[in-house]
C-alpha cells in the first residue's frame, strides 16, 4: 500500500501528499477527482504530478506510474 516515509531517490524525494497523488493516479482517477477526493484544486494535482516528473527525470505521469511500481511505492 501507501508508504508513509518520504522516498530518497537519486533525483530526490516525494512527498507522503504525492505518493498519495501517484496512488490514485494508478488506480485511474483523473485530476479533477483526485482534487475532490483530497480536498485540494485539479490545479494544484497537476503542479504535484508535474513536479514529480520533473524530480525523477521523468517523461510522463505514466513513467511516474512505472517507477512507483518498480520502487514498489504501489503494490498490486
């Protein structure tokens, strides 16, 4: 499930909040709704997923997605 340290990568770290974020996204939630279920803006989903894409030199959210699993930050 859901790790509740903050991750120490290489191309540093995400938040509990973004690990959060990154969860739902895998279970294939847009920003909208993750905004609504958090309590937080779509606006403000986007500028955390555009944030940990650019923290772990990613490309994409799916890449962020990818490395999530491969980190095992998700689980299935």
């Amino acid at each position: 499930m859901i790790n509740n340290i903050l991750l120490q990568e290489n191309h540093g770290s995400i938040s509990e909040r973004e690990v959060e974020i990154v969860h739902l996204l895998s279970l294939g939630y847009n920003s909208k709704e993750i905004g609504s279920m958090l309590f937080i803006s779509e606006h403000t989903v986007n500028t955390h997923r555009r944030n940990m894409v650019r923290k772990l030199d990613l490309k994409n959210s799916y890449q962020l997605i990818v490395w999530a699993f491969k980190e095992r930050i998700l689980s299935l």
